[in-house]
C-alpha cells in the first residue's frame, strides 16, 4: 500500500504500467513506417536503414502517414487535438516545412503550426522568468562542474534517509516559482549555486510538462524543431540543462514536488489498487504483492517518460542510464532520440527506494507544518479551513478485498492477500491508519472511505469486475514463447547489437531443432500416452512445415495463426539476454494436448513427470531459438557462447587429456519456470470504465485503468501489460492515467457545473479506442467489437 501525494501517481504507475512495443508479425516483408521507430531506435541504422522513416520531400507523404498525422490532429470532444500516445509518430521539423509549403493541407497545418507557436510562446515566458539562462555562467556544462563541486563539499548527502533536511531560507526563492535574478558575482558562491538549482529545477519541469499529455510533445517532434527550428535554439539548452543530476538537485526535486502537491491539494481521498496516484489528492496505493517482489522483463521507455522520470528519480536516473565513475556499465541504456532501455526490476528498485526517501521526508515537512500551527493557536474554524495532512507511507503484502456499501461512505476493506495471507501484518497496517480520518476497524480488516478509486490491479482485477462490469475478449488469441537467460559475465556482449530483430524460413533451423532432440525427449516419455507421441512422432518436421488442420476442431481451442517463418526478438543488457517467438503451431497444438492429458483424471499421480517434461521441453525449443540465431548473425563465432548445462555436458564428455576451450559467455536460465514458457495473449477490455456507487449517505467513484480497462497485446504499442508472462515492452504510455488525471483537473476548475464521473468514463473509453487502433494493425479483432464507443450512448447516461 502506498499513501501518496495526488501528483505522484504518474511515478508509481511506472511500477505497474507496462507498456508493449516489438514489432508485428507481417505477412510481408518489413514495412518502413513510423510505428516501428521506437523499435528500431536500439538497431544500428546501417544493418536496417529500410526500417526507420525518413520523411522525403521530393516524394512527399505516403497515405499511412497522412492518416496518422490526422488522427493526431483530430479535435475530440474537448475541443482540442487528441495528440499523439507516444513521441516516436509526432510531427517532426521537415514534415512541417513541408506543410507549411504546401496547399492541400491548409487544416491540418493550423494544428500543428498552433502547437509550434505555442512552444515559441512558452520559450519567450521562460526565458522572461530565468533571466540566468541568458548568461554565459549557465552554459549546461559549467552548471553541471559548479553544481557537482557543490555536491563534494556538503556535509550531508540525501543517502542518509533524507531526515536531516529542511527548507531553508535560501530555498524559498525556487520553491515559489519567482523571476531567477541575474547572476552576481560578488554573491558568495553558495547562494550561487542555489541560483544554478533554482535555474536547473525550472529546466527540469518546463521539459516535463512539454511531454505531458495534449501538451506540445504529443502534437510535434521537440528534438527535431529545437535542433533546427532558428528560434527554438535555447530549448536545446534548457533540455541539456534539464538533465543534470546532483545530490543538491535531489533535495530541490523533492522541495518542488512537495510544494506542487499542497499548492494543488484538494479535500478528496482516492485508493489506488496496484498502481499509483494522480495530482492534488491524498492516495493510498493497496498492492497485495511483497516489498522484494520484482519482475524480470525488458522495457522501453518512451522520451514522454524519460523528462518524467529525470524529474522524479534525480541522481538515480544517472545510475540507471550512464556509466559510474569508474567506469562500471550501467544498468540500462540511454538510446536514439533519448530512449531508455532497462530491466524493469532495476527500475522497480529504483522508485521503490526513491519514494521511501520521499515518505520521509513529506511526513517530516507535514510534522513540522502541523507543529507551527499548533504554535501559531489557529482558531478552531479557521482549522476546519485547513487542508488535509498529506501522506506518503508504503505498505506492501495488502489486499483490496471488497468495497463496502453499508456505511456513509463506501470503504474500501483492507486484508491478506488470498494467495499469501501469511505475509499480512494487521498491526502494522494499524498503526499506519491510525489518523486515517473514518477508518473503521472489522475483526482482522480495516474499512477506509474513500471518493475515488482506481482499479488498476491488471485484466483479472476482481474489484473492477464486480463492481463495473466483466472484460470481455476483444482480439484474437496468439500464442507466443519467451526465455531469459542471466548472463556469467556481465561485461561480454553476446550480439554486436542491444537487441536484434530476426525473421527466416523456419526450415532453416531444422539443424539445430535436430540438435535438441525434441522427438527423442517425446519417444522417451512413458507417461505420455502413445496416441499422443504417435501424433507427434515426427514433430520436427510438424514444426518446420506447419500442421493441416485436424479432423475434428477442438470447441475449447483458440484462435491460432499458423506460421512456417521464425520470427525472433532479442534483448540484450549487461546482466541479461532475452528472446522472444511466436511459437509455432504443431509446438502450441502438443503443449495443448500434453496440458489436457496431464490433467485427466488418471494421470494424477504423473503431473509433476508432466510439469517437468513441459519445463524441458521448453528449454530445448528456446535453446534451437537461440543457436540458431547466434549462428545466423555470427557465423565465425560458434563456441564462444554457450547455454550453461550444454556446457556441463561438453565438460563431462571430454577426456582428460583432451582440453576443450573455455567460452567466452556462458547463459544461464532464469530459476523461474514462467520465464522459459509459451503463452496465450489476446486484448480484453469493457465498455464502461467509470462507474458511480453510493453508500447510505455519500458516493464515490470507481475507475477502471491500465488492464484494468483495456489490455494490450504483446506485438501492439497500444497498451499495458496483459499478464505476468509478458517480457519484452516498452514503457512510453501513461495515457490512460493522464486521461483520468486531465478529467479530474478539467472537474475542479468547474466543479458546481460539471460531472466528474462523465468527465472520467469519457477520457477512459478513449484509451480503448487507442489500444484498439494500434491493435488493428497486427491482430483481428473479434466480431461485432466497436473500437469507438459513443459515450452520449451509454446506457448509464441515457438513464441521467
């Protein structure tokens, strides 16, 4: 559980929201177009020049991109332009001089020429409020030396729990937003530096908010205009600027996001389940999962996330994305157009040790501001006045277990996760909700009310389902194959290349599906029943050139694609190799066949021979995944990489006098079985995601997002993560977040004249029409499934 200032809930859906981005399974060869980019960002542009797009002038746009660029400019029902979900498809410099030059596209145009001048605008403000980016001392370089000198010579460093740190007088100045003044020199050098800060805070947030949802970033390229565009020259300087992290820095980030928070706090209290909060409320985040549980998948991250995350993780980012001062590789990688590329557990560890710090100190800034009005005597209405105590506790191994509606306000109950009902601590959860205004205890649970809450525990959250309404299947199914390997050797690199995207005649890998001997591990299986190892005797051959369609369809099998060419994925990081496939037929229609032996009623007592044969089985088809390819990408390079227990078998079949050599990478399985394994992926989601219930006296609100709502599928950019078993995303969509976020803002300006429930049920519905469209261009959707809903048209409403 984790109690958070409302703005913060961006930051803890990092820990959640997972979003999807490799590249389609297409029936011809690869198709240069704008939705690979973000892929393709991490493959060197020699090997695959074919696959980025470039905008030629000469030949103008093509009509895919035409239709893009329309459905980005669109005005939705806000009145403004819908924008775009991720950086990687907004308009960049050339396309917009090329409108600009051009007659056709008088409308479309105006939208983005208005983004553009609107960005002018913001620099001119800026600069207007900073005067110190106009001098010479502020040269991004210069700042970043002065302000690490700074760092070495403080007494304190942010490491030590952040309890020593308060504001001070000196920070008032950055806190509240003023004019910077210009530099003087004859200022002693600390209140100098507190002028850098002041300057780089302000970098920091202006490129945050640029890339925030319907804000510029999400109408037109901001890397290519402040590259080219002759008046945008400074943006380049206040990004560079914005991107310098210091322990100084840290303490200033965390001042600002305070002060965000109380300047925009209002009275309502939102639950958040399994995700994180939004701005200007008090959160509580419930997730039932452990304080060490981390996942092993591979992300990217979108620029729109990594202003986002440079603001909020400070020296933390650094040490995800750069390398350390001696020299130690980093984490994760920091790719074209500013990309990032990292394994999400490292990231995971990242926020949860950031916001602890966090915790600390907005519960000592809180302290100490409940303390002076205590001492100033506030009279007893103007305390009534006040507003709410902010809070930022985090509080793991924790369920939502129902919403109760018999008292004044619903409330949510608090207990034992189901799965692991040993890991609840009551009393801890107690004394955390002790000043928690309307808790109520009931036996081992705790009740706390609440005005919004979030569903935000993935597509089989069971909240969203009884209360809103049950997800329905809106794609085909697919089946697809992963494998994490854990590298020996950090420092030795299997590919040339981060990742590597390869597809191929699936008869080319008939060498090395002969080298695992699938067939014999088949023959050999006395428990597996002989009509199903004389079915699939000769499964090597099944696998190369596909299955007829059986005599009898099975009524309980999915949709399927079959499939005679590989298509492979690999991700590659300093710790880890990871591969990805979509798994081909006569392999899904044997593991579906094996599941359905295995749990007859007869064979109860082989089930663990069966989980061990579909464990091994699994290795040996990712292990032909990937000697095939390292053999296809390096030829000249066979033996210097090998996977761990056929190197214990090289070992134990040599002699002793014959010396085999030593490889120079040896990968390792990842211990968890769900980490070598095939899975069904489809995209579920419902129509209505908001949905308004009442207690005996007062209402709340429950929303459904992330896969809450609506699912993604594991080759679209469309969504979030749709189960435990997706490996390999790409982390650039806080969309459906910032939906809800921009309804409950749009709610406060007005709040007498408009509903919020409406506000919110129209901003989610739109995420399921992005996931949808992006869904299209990879999967067929299911019959009679509408990718717009009309939201005039729901029934709900219809009854208002």
């Amino acid at each position: 559980m984790l109690f958070l200032p409302y703005n913060l809930v961006c930051y803890a859906l990092i820990l959640a929201q997972l979003f999807v981005k490799t590249v389609a399974h297409n029936k011809f060869p690869l198709v240069a177009t704008i939705k690979q980019n973000l892929f393709y960002a991490v493959v060197p542009g020699n090997e695959y020049p074919q696959t980025r797009y470039k905008f030629n002038e000469a030949d103008g746009f093509e009509d895919w991109r035409i239709e893009q660029l329309v459905g980005i400019a669109e005005i939705d029902n806000t009145g403004m332009p819908r924008g775009s979900t991720q950086s990687n498809d907004v308009l960049m410099y050339d396309e917009w001089i090329y409108l600009q030059n051009t007659e056709n596209f008088g409308e479309l145009y105006g939208v983005f020429d208005n983004a553009v001048t609107s960005l002018l605008n913001k620099i001119g403000e800026f600069k207007n409020r900073n005067n110190l980016i106009n001098d010479k001392s502020s040269k991004p370089e210069k700042v970043k030396k002065s302000l690490k000198r700074a760092d070495g010579n403080r007494p304190n460093s942010l490491k030590k729990l952040f309890g020593c740190i308060r504001p001070s007088s000196n920070d008032e100045h950055y806190l509240s937003g003023g004019h910077s003044p210009s530099p003087n020199h004859s200022k002693p050098q600390n209140e100098q530096n507190e002028e850098l800060v002041n300057l780089v805070i302000e970098c920091k947030v202006f490129i945050r908010d640029l890339h925030s949802e319907g804000a510029e970033g999400s109408l037109i390229d901001i890397f290519s205009f402040m590259n080219n565009h002759s008046e945008m020259r400074d943006l380049k300087k206040i990004s560079e600027l914005s991107k310098i992290q210091t322990e100084k820095l840290d303490e200033a980030i965390f001042k600002r996001i305070y002060e965000e928070h109380k300047e925009k706090s209002k009275s309502k209290r939102a639950l958040v389940q399994g995700a994180g909060p939004v701005e200007g409320v008090n959160v509580t985040l419930v997730d039932d999962r452990s304080e060490n549980y981390i996942q092993n998948r591979v992300v990217f991250f979108d620029r729109k996330w990594m202003s986002q995350l440079r603001f909020f993780l400070g020296t933390e980012f650094d040490k995800l994305f750069h390398k350390n001062k001696n020299g130690e590789k980093s984490l994760g990688s920091l790719l074209d157009e500013d990309i990032g590329f990292v394994n999400i557990r490292n990231m995971e560890t990242a926020l949860k040790e950031r916001l602890k710090i966090l915790s600390v100190y907005i519960n000592e800034q809180e302290e100490e501001r409940i303390t002076q009005e205590i001492q100033q005597e506030i009279h007893a209405d103007q305390q009534g006045n006040q507003k709410e105590k902010s809070f930022l506790n985090l509080i793991y191994n924790t369920a939502v277990l129902d919403i109760d509606r018999q008292y004044e306000k619903p409330l949510a109950i608090l207990g034992a996760p189901v799965k692991r009902p040993e890991s609840f601590n009551f009393n801890h959860l107690w004394q955390i909700l002790t000043n928690y205004e309307g808790m109520i205890e009931l036996n081992e649970t705790i009740g706390i009310p609440f005005d919004l809450f979030f569903c935000a525990g993935g597509s089989q959250d069971k909240i969203r389902t009884r209360f809103i309404e049950k997800p329905k299947q809106l794609t085909e199914s697919i089946n697809y194959g992963v494998a994490i390997f854990d590298k020996v050797n950090d420092n030795v690199n299997v590919f040339e290349e981060n990742t590597h995207f390869f597809r191929h005649h699936m008869e080319c890998m008939i060498r090395h599906l002969e080298n695992q001997k699938i067939d014999e591990l088949i023959r050999g299986a006395d428990f597996v029943s002989e009509e199903l190892k004389k079915r699939y005797a000769n499964i090597n051959d099944l696998i190369i050139h596909g299955m007829g369609e059986p005599e009898v369809k099975r009524l309980d099998s999915p949709l399927t694609k079959t499939s005679k060419v590989v298509n492979i994925r690999l991700f590659e990081l300093n710790q880890s190799l990871r591969i990805t496939s979509i798994t081909p037929i006569a392999l899904v229609e044997f593991i579906e066949e094996l599941k359905m032996e295995r749990n007859k009623e007869g064979n109860r007592m082989n089930q663990k021979k069966y989980d061990e044969f579909l464990e091994e089985l699994q290795k040996k088809w990712a292990k032909a995944l990937f000697y095939y390819t390292f053999s296809a990408r390096h030829p000249k390079r066979f033996g210097e990489v090998v996977i761990e227990d056929d190197w214990k078998k090289q070992g134990e079949a040599s002699t002793s006098t014959r010396k085999i050599r030593e490889p120079k990478q040896i990968l390792k399985f990842d211990p968890y079985r769900e980490n070598t394994s095939t899975f069904w992926v489809a995209i579920y989601g419902i129509e209505n995601p908001v949905k308004e219930i009442s207690g005996t006296k007062d209402s709340a609100i429950i929303a459904a997002i992330g896969d809450a709502n609506t699912s993604t599928h594991f080759m679209t950019s469309s969504g979030t993560s749709t189960g435990k078993f997706l490996y390999f995303e790409t982390f650039y969509g806080r969309f459906g977040v910032e939906r809800a976020v921009d309804a409950i803002k749009k709610y406060y300006q007005n709040p007498d004249q408009l509903n919020l429930r409406k506000l919110m049920n129209s901003a989610l519905k739109k995420v399921r029409k992005r996931v949808l469209e992006k869904a299209k261009e990879y999967v067929d959707l299911q019959p009679g499934i509408k990718v717009d809903i009309d939201d005039q048209q729901s029934e709900e409403e219809e009854l208002e």
